[in-house]
C-alpha cells in the first residue's frame, strides 16, 4: 500500500450494531456495519445478547472493513474506539479490542464520545458541515442541541427531559402492533397516511428542551378509547399523524436555536435524522431561514463506525494525547 498520512480505523459497539470503519486521509474507504436482527424477537435490545453478539461478529467485522479498504493491521495510524454512552457490556467489547489492538501494534486507541461522533457526522454530509455548527441529535437513546465548535468541544443547549424522539417512535409503533425497531416502519406507513386526522398533544416545554413521553401516553388512552379493529384501519393516519407531532416538536426547537445562535451551518444526525418528513421539513426549514442545511446520507445516520473514526481523527489532529486508562462509560457525561 502507498504511504498515507493516517489511516484509522474505527469501532462502534455501543448498543446492538457491530461497527468497523477504515478512514484514509480523512476519506471513509470502508464502513462495515452488522446489525443484530436478532433483538427483534424480543421487541428491543436485550444487554447480555448484545454483548455476546459484538463479541461473536467484532473480528470479522474489522476483518471486512481492512478488506473493503484494502489495507492491513500494519498500514494502521490509529484506532478509534466507542467510550460511551451506551450498554456498559457492548461498550466493554468494542474498548477491549480496540486497546488489545493498539497496544499490541504501537498505536493510539482513542475512546471517542458516541453523540460526539454522531455530530461529527455533519462532516460527511453532502455539503459537509464545517465549524461552528448547530446539530440536532435525534436517536433511540438521545434528542438534543448542540452548538459544536469543533472536533473536541460542544456546548448542549437542550436535551430530552424524558423519552428520545426515536424512542418515541418505537414506543408507539409498539403500541400500534409494528415491529420493532418501529421508527423507519412507522416512517414508511406514515408516507401514505394524512397528518392531523388523530387527536395529538404538541409537546409543550419551555426552552431548548424535549419531551416525548406525553405523546405515548396520550396516544395510549386514545386508543382505549377505541372500538376493536381502529388501529387496522387508521394505521397509516395513525403513524402520520404521530411522525407530524414529532418533527413539528423538533423543528420548533431547532428552529428557535437557530434564531438563538445565529447559526450558518446547521444539521441532523443520529437515527432518526433517516426520517423522511424530518429531512424534508429540515431542507424547508432551512431554505426559508436562509442557513445552510447538512443531512448525512442514511448509512452515517444510524449508528457506524465512519463516525467513530472520523471523532478519533479529529481528536488527534486537534493534539488530542489518547488516555490508555479510559474506561467505558454508560451513561451520558
Ligand atoms: O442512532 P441510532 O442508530 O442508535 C442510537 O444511538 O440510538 O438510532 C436508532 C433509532 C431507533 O429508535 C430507530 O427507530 C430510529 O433511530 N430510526 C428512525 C428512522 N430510522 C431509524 N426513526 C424514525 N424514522 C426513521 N426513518
Ligand atoms: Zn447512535
């Protein structure tokens, strides 16, 4: 292989995904990602399943990746790591390689911050996004505001106070008899139904904060309330009608931070920024407020290791010194 500045690879194990990514000079030349279908049986991610299933698939994913990019262990400048947040067991997976593989190669394990990583997936948008930015993170885990200026730093402006807008979706989606995870079949269901034909609250909290968890509940006793068979035969109104709350409640916000911080480059990661009224409405939003709008494509939208080794990346690049002591952390710093 030709002498490259730095080629990383990157490692995603957070929750129920098997990442591996290879990037090259900065450019993504393999993204590997193994999704385990087999939580699907039990409606959500079961821990312990998790973890045996990354340690099953993480060394052939990395495998494949270094395939796909056509280099090998040697040509290796880096390796970048999930330190958190996420299933403390998943996390312990992806940490243990990635540290057993740069100690023994003479490398650099960086732990980078998942939400970090997702932010930083602007920068493989089309446009790419550039510092400062404004990005709203949508997942199944997380739903919040950051204004990022640069590789390392960000400033939350507001977060979720209870569900995450991805969450939301697959908690109702649930409650409409879909599978899980429900967010893209409620999105797909959603493209045929009317908006507006149910009765939704519009989630009303002060501030640069979310909340979701009236929502299900509401929709809840709504369909109590209902006759056998309603949810059959209003589904797609149904899952049109909620997916409309939703957006409306993110974009409001991201709407008003925009105004707040006189952003001009603002975008969408995590999940949920697959949704597509939430993309539309976004490319409106943003055309309107005269900003430039950043939507990475699908595969840097739901979680990857792309990400995770662009975060790796820009924390060297910024002289960044690796902690070889880091552990995983679960929750959120
Ligand atoms: O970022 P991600 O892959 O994992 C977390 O870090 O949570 O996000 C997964 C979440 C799930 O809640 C899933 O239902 C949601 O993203 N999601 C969607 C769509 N695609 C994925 N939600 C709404 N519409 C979609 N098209
Ligand atoms: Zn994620």
């Amino acid at each position: 292989m030709e002498a490259h500045t730095s080629v990383v690879l990157g490692i995603e194990s957070s929750c129920d995904d098997t990442a591996a990514a290879i990037l090259i000079d900065g450019k993504v030349c393999a993204n590997v990602v193994s999704s385990q279908l087999r939580h699907a049986e039990h409606g959500g991610v079961v821990p312990e399943l998790a973890s045996r299933l990354h340690q099953s698939y993480i060394a052939r994913v990395v495998q494949q990746a270094l395939q796909d990019a056509g280099v090998g262990f040697t040509d290796l400048t880096a390796v970048a790591y999930t330190q958190g947040p996420g299933l403390l067991g998943a996390l312990l997976v992806g940490a243990t390689y990635a540290k057993a593989l740069g100690s023994a190669l003479g490398i650099p394990a960086i732990g980078v911050d998942h939400l970090q990583g997702h932010r930083l997936s602007l920068l493989l948008a089309e446009p790419p996004a550039s510092f400062p930015f404004l990005c709203l993170t949508v997942s199944g885990g997380h739903t919040q505001l950051d204004w990022v200026t640069d590789g390392a730093n960000h400033e939350t402006l507001g977060r979720t106070r209870d569900d995450a807008a991805g969450e939301c979706f697959d908690k109702t989606a649930k409650l409409l008899g879909l599978p899980y995870p429900g967010g893209p079949v409620l999105d797909k269901l959603a493209e045929t139904g009317t908006p507006g034909t149910h009765p939704l609250p519009h989630p009303s909290i002060e501030g640069f904060d979310f909340s979701f968890s009236g929502l299900k509940t509401a929709l809840l006793y709504y369909l109590q309330k209902q006759p056998e068979g309603f949810v059959a035969a209003h589904l797609a109104d149904l899952a049109a009608s909620l997916r409309a709350v939703v957006v409306a409640s993110l974009l409001e916000k991201l709407a008003a931070a925009i105004h707040h911080t006189g952003a001009q480059h603002v975008g969408i990661a995590g999940g949920v920024s697959a949704n597509r009224l939430l993309r539309r409405d976004f490319m409106t939003l943003t055309e309107k407020l005269g900003v430039t709008g950043h939507l990475p494509p699908p595969a840097y939208c739901t979680d990857n290791a792309a990400m995770i080794a662009l975060g790796g990346l820009q924390l060297l690049q910024g002289g960044m010194a690796p902690d070889p002591y880091a552990t995983p952390f679960a929750t959120q710093r």
